[in-house]
C-alpha cells in the first residue's frame, strides 16, 4: 500500500485525496493547525498537525520512511518550494507533485527537486480548449478517464508468471473476449514508451510490460485476476 | 393621368426585388461603412484619382497622347456615374412620393405632384451642396473644356481622397468634436493677427522709413509672424514696429502650443474608442469567433491554445493589465465590461461569434456573463469557469453549456497521475495531439458508404485504427449493450462487430493523423458521389 502526504488545504487537495482509492492508498493530510485538521478529518481523511518548515517533524510523519508520495498544494510557491527542497534532502526517492501558481515557480519547483508540477490554470485552460475544440471526445474522456461513469481507463502490469507472458497482442482479442479495449501497450524490450495499439506492430508480452486498457471497471477487475500468475 | 402614372411607377419600384437589390448594390459599393465591397471600391478610386493627378502634373509641360486623353475621359466618366450614383442614393423618390400619396388618400385631400416634386428636387439639391459632394463636382466640372478656367478646381481631385481614406474622416471628426477649442483660438488668433497686422502697418508704412506698403503685406507679415516662420522678407525697422514683432512672436508661440495641445488632447481621448472600433471592424470581417471574458491566467493559456489552433477569438476584460497584455500578445481585445448588454453584444454575439467562454476569477460575475450571454443568443456555445463548487449549478441554471472548474479537474490530473502514470499520460499526449497518434471523431454522413454498414465490414484493423465507441442518438442502437448516455445522445462503448452504422452516427477512433485523415476523405467522397447520382 502506498502512502501519500498531502499538505496544504484547498479543494484541490480535497479533490485528489477523495479521487484516490482508499483501499489502494494511505492518506494523511497534514494540516498547519488544529481547526483546518478537524475540518479534513470530518470528510473521512488521517489528519496530523506539523509545521512543515521543521525537519524533524517532517520525519515524524514518515517522510523517509514509509511515506512514497508527497503532494506540496500550498497557494504560495514558496511554501511549496521550500517543502520541495526539505522532503528532497530527506529522501532520495520519494515523489513529490508541487503546484504551481505563477508559471515562474514551475522550473524552481523543478530544480528543487519536484516530479510533477501542476499548474491548475493552464489545466483548466486546456480543458477549456477542447471542450472548444473536441466538444465529443471530452465528453467521453470525461466520462472514461476521470471516471464519472462505470468506464475507466486502468493499466495493468504483466507479473512474473502470468499465463499472458509470452502472448502476441493481436491475439489478446479483449474487445471480443473481456469487452476491453487495448489502448497500447509499454513494451519494456523497446523502452518505457507506450505503443498504442493500432495494428502498426506486434508486441510479445513480458512480464513488466504493461497493458492500458479501457472498459467498465468490473470487466477490468475481471482481467486483472486473470493476468494473475496461473499457478495461483 | 400623368400623376397617376409616376404613383404607379412609384409602386412598381417599391415592388421590384432587381430594383431594390441594384440600389442594394450599390449602396454596399458606395456608402455602406461595413461592406468588403466599398473597401474594394475605394482602393480602385484612390489609384484611379494618384494617376489621373499624375496625368495633370504631367499635362503641365508635355501634351497628352491620345491614350491619355482617352484614359482622362474614362476617369472623368467614372467620377460622373458615382456622383450621380450617390445622388440617386442619397434619397428614395418612389418612397417620398408614396408615403405623399398614401397621406393624401388618407386625408381625402387631392395628391399635388409639383409639391413632391419640390420636396424631391430639395432633397437632391441638399446631396449636391453636401461638403463631399460638392468636391465631387469641383473635381468633375474643370473637365469641361469651356470651363478651362477652373482648372485651379483639379486640384479638388485630391480633396476627393477625403472620401476613400478612413483615416481622413477620422482625423476630421477629431478635429470636430474640439469645434468649440478651435473655434475659440481661431477667434483669438484672427484677433492678434488683426491687431498685429493695423499695427506694424502703423509703425512700418513707407513714410515711417518701413516696408509695409499696404495692409495686404501687413497681413502677411503677421502670420508669417504669429506662425513663428519668419521668413524676413519684410522686417520691422523702427522701434514700435519691433516691439510689436517681439509681442506677436511671444504669443504667438503660446497660440501654436496651445493648438498642438488641443489636437493632441482630442486625438489622446478618441484614440481609445478608435482602436476599440477597429477592434470591432476586424471582427466584423471574422466568420466564426470565440468570446473570451477574462484574460487572467486561464484566459491566456486559453488564448495561447486557440492562437496555435489559428481560430479567432476576441478578450473582454475590464482590468488595465491585462488589457495591456493582451495587447502586447497581438490579441484583439476589448476593455469593457462584459457583463453589459451592450459590449457583449457590440463584440459578435449574435454576429460571428460561436461561443463565449467566462473565466473571470469571480463566480458572481461568471454568472452574470453567462445569463447575459444565454439572454442574447439561446443557441450559443457558453462554457464557464467555477471557482467554488457550489457555483456549478447556479452556472448551468444560467445557461452554461459546460463548466470547468479548476481545482477540481487539477486534483483529478494529481490522483490520475499517482494511480495510473502511463494511461494519463497516454491520453494527455492523445489530447493533446504531441505524438502522431490523436483521438478523433468521425461522422457518417448519410449517403457515405460506412452508412449501413456493420462495425466487422468496414474492418478497422486494416484501416490502422481503434474504434473506441461510436456516438448516436439513433434510438435504434438502444438494444446493444454498453451503452452510456451523454446529454441527449448514447456512447456506446467497444460496439459489437454486428453494430450496423446508421446516418450521423459519431465514430470515436484514435490512429494516426493521417490513417484518419485518410478514412475520412473517403467517407466524404463517397458521400458527394452518391449525392451526384441523386
């Protein structure tokens, strides 16, 4: 189970802790004093009071223990820059998604040592852009991607062992037999890109590779056991 | 008999639609400010007015060939058909005489011809003495060979500039709309000149030992004095006469500083409204735009999208900087209100525009755009931006076609990113067509051969595509299974190969650019061939 540290209260932060599957996550929101904790804790979330600027207390919490994720939605960058650069020096390899409000920061951000910089405006802009532009396929992407309705989109990784090891795409046939679509797929003997599936070339999968599916949630689980290690 | 006859005829114009439409013509080639005709038209005037102007300069020493003179009259003749042109439209004669026809019968008073034949011939006499008009026919008359004298009058010919050149009229209506300034120095000016002029004619006249023989040379003197020109053909020799060219000088600085002041002032003020209306022009000649209310920061990166996707798009916004910077990015942009009526409607919403997007950081104000917006055109696209969730519904009962919110399709990208890297990134590059391979829809056009066919005939594989779904509101689909509803229409989702394609049936592929590009020519072609056998 992966855990997640999400610090800085806004509906942002409210958004993706409620979008992240409970049961796949641990989630603790650490909050900068009491009254914003309780308000966290009311909607279901573990709640810790730290201040941030504190190594110690940054490591209190698990960050270079167990903590995997590290989400930074202070408003101002600095705060999540200089939370960056804390959590950075403590752990090597935690991954750490900062937001960014004046595009500036973005590269700051970067340099201090963030994976992933979301800059919530120009999301928005874009959305907006196709919503313009691609009024039917957002629609679907709405629906399918950020999983409004039953469809989802959900990748799914080959382990050691599985009776797909070893199996041309082509005669997955998942639309047939799963009511899956196959997206693409990473071929982990050509790189960490992904090569959608439109019949250019055929892949044999191997444990590593990883499969993007699309399809109702249930049919998903479904194929997810089935990919399992037969032996099991 | 006679009267009935012209009232007849003036029922027969107001009746015929070649009538109506030549006067039409016309009026969109000569006066109508918006028409791409007259645009046209006045860049052919203003070279045939620089060249038969060239003609004259040169006629000045050498005699004309005979293709010039040939060329000359076809420019004389030009002029004349669009001075009499603007005549016939400066007034509608059938209407008057109806509209005196009709009152009559009305009143039970008998119709008398020569009293609307008054008020007709008035009516064309108040067009010949109109300013334009008359240097219209200052620039036609010398022309006339008998008229040689007024020769002087060709030079009317560049007046007649006035008329093509917009930027000519616009200086002109500045300089009106300071009438009240100008006339007022002019009064003061004339004043100084005059005293200056009574006086150096005084203190200057031969007997005194000056130059000035005659009041004319003192009038000369004095504006070339007032101007601060100066030429010193005639200069003050006794003392008076040089105090008096000392005092006109001085003020005469303070006149010329004032008049620059004025000018300035007006042109400073309308300036505002002058690019605004240019704003307005060049949206005129938009076929299809996008209303943007909002240039902060998701109105830019909306901006920036729509400037790669080369489609217009026009910013309202009401705060300085980021009107300012709007302009320096080369947008066109409006700084208004656009909550008012008035804006919103002068910026194309009923005229071009295809949707209006509100993201402003205030939901109140979203929402009044988008009430106002829905109230001015039911039909429009409005996509809306809610800052706090509770907004979303006030913005839909609006009108609001869709809403976006921010933080909340943010938090969405985070939780999507940390529980499936490689599928949102997959769809993000999809999305934003980085890669080659893009997701698009394709529509089946009645007619096309895809219409009728099932999903397993047209063999998708072959094509190089993924066929994810296919997008209808064709109750006949409702029997397949995975079938999603969007607004009023179905998804269906990985369709059966049996799935038969009905007429405007959306298919949702992804593929290369060009395996699509090329499945869709066809769909397209087979569709005008069918059309050309029906």
């Amino acid at each position: 189970m992966k855990r997640i540290a999400v610090f800085g209260y806004s509906v942002m932060s409210l958004e993706a802790m409620s979008r992240l599957n409970q049961e796949q996550y641990s989630i603790v929101f650490i909050a900068k004093d009491d009254a914003e904790a309780a308000l966290v804790a009311e909607k279901g979330f573990d709640t810790k009071v730290i201040d941030f600027r504190n190594d110690d207390e940054l490591r209190s919490i698990g960050i270079g223990a167990d903590v995997d994720t590290l989400f930074c939605f202070y408003p101002r960058d600095f705060d999540n820059v200089f939370l960056t650069i804390s959590a950075r020096a403590i752990d090597k390899n935690i991954t750490i998604v900062a937001i960014v409000d004046d595009p500036e920061s973005a590269e700051k951000l970067l340099a201090a040592g963030a994976n992933k910089i979301i800059d919530p405006y120009e999301i928005c802009g874009r959305k907006t852009h196709e919503m313009l532009t691609k009024p039917d396929i957002t629609n679907i992407l709405d629906n399918t991607v950020f999983g409004r309705y039953d469809l989802n989109m959900a990748q799914i990784e080959i382990p050691e062992g599985s009776c797909l090891e070893n199996t041309k795409t082509s005669e997955l046939k998942l639309n047939e037999k799963h009511n899956l679509i196959l997206i693409g797929v990473v071929d982990r003997e050509l790189g960490e890109q992904l090569h959608f599936a439109i019949g250019e070339k055929e892949h044999c999968l191997d444990a590593g590779d990883v499969l993007v599916v699309m399809g109702p949630a249930r049919e998903i689980k479904a194929f997810k056991k089935e990919v399992e290690p037969c032996g099991d | 008999m006679l009267t009935r006859l012209i009232v007849y005829f003036a029922y027969f114009l107001k009746a015929s639609r070649r009538y109506q439409s030549a006067k039409l013509f016309f009026y969109n080639l000569l006066e109508n400010p918006d028409s791409r005709l007259k645009s046209y038209f006045d860049v052919v005037m203003i070279c045939l007015v620089m060249v038969s102007v060239f003609l004259l300069i040169h006629e000045v020493n050498n005699p004309l060939s005979e293709s010039e003179v040939l060329f000359e009259h076809c420019v004389i003749s030009v002029f004349i058909a669009e001075y009499l042109l603007r005549g016939w439209l400066y007034s509608d004669n059938h209407k008057i005489i109806l509209e005196h026809y009709e009152k009559a019968e009305y009143l039970n008073v008998p119709f008398r011809l020569n009293r609307v034949a008054r008020i007709i011939l008035a009516k064309k006499i108040e067009y010949v003495f109109t300013p334009l008009a008359l240097i219209d026919l200052l620039a036609i008359l010398p022309s006339y060979r008998p008229l040689r004298v007024l020769r002087v009058f060709l030079i009317f010919r560049l007046f007649k500039l006035f008329r093509y050149f917009n930027s000519i009229k616009l200086f002109a209506n500045v300089l009106a709309s300071r009438r009240f300034e100008l006339v007022t120095l002019g009064i003061f000016l004339g004043f100084l000149v005059f005293i200056g002029s009574t006086g150096i004619y005084l203190f200057e006249n031969p007997a005194n030992g000056g130059q000035v023989h005659n009041l004319f040379e003192a009038f000369y003197w004095a504006i070339v004095t007032v101007a601060t020109v100066g030429y010193g053909d005639i200069s003050p020799q006794t003392t008076g006469g040089r105090i008096v060219a000392m005092a006109l000088i001085l003020v005469g600085l303070g006149v010329l500083s004032f008049l620059v002041s004025i000018i300035v002032g007006a042109f400073n003020e309308e300036m505002d409204e002058l690019r605004e209306n240019s704003t307005y022009a060049e949206l005129n000649r938009f076929d299809s735009f996008i209303i943007i209310c909002g240039f902060g920061r998701v109105g830019q990166h909306i901006a920036r999208q729509l400037e790669k996707d080369r489609l217009h798009f026009v910013i309202i916004d009401t705060r300085e900087s980021n009107v300012l910077k709007a302009k320096r990015l080369g947008y066109l942009v409006i700084h208004e209100d656009a909550s008012k009526n008035g804006v919103i409607q002068n910026a194309g919403i009923n005229n071009g525009a295809t949707a209006v997007i509100c993201t402003t950081g205030d939901d109140v104000i979203n929402v009044y755009i988008t009430l106002t917006s829905r109230h001015l055109n039911p039909d429009i696209r409005i996509i809306s931006r809610a800052n706090n969730q509770d907004n979303v519904k006030k913005l839909y009962q609006a009108g609001a076609s869709n809403v976006i919110q921010p933080f909340e399709i943010a938090g969405m990208v985070v939780a999507e990113y940390i529980g499936q890297p490689v599928a949102f990134e997959a769809i993000l590059g999809i999305i934003r067509e980085e890669s080659h391979t893009i997701m698009e829809t394709l529509c089946v056009h009645p007619g096309s051969f895809v219409e009728g066919m099932s999903i397993a005939e047209i063999g998708f594989e072959q094509r190089k595509l993924m066929l994810i779904g296919i997008i209808s509101a064709n109750p006949e689909h409702h029997t397949h299974k995975n079938s999603y509803p969007i607004k009023n229409q179905h998804f269906y989702f990985n369709p059966e190969p049996y799935f038969v394609l009905r007429d405007s049936d959306l298919l949702v592929v992804i593929g290369r650019e060009y395996a699509i590009g090329y499945f869709r020519d066809q769909i397209e072609k087979s569709r005008l061939k069918s059309g050309r056998q029906r």
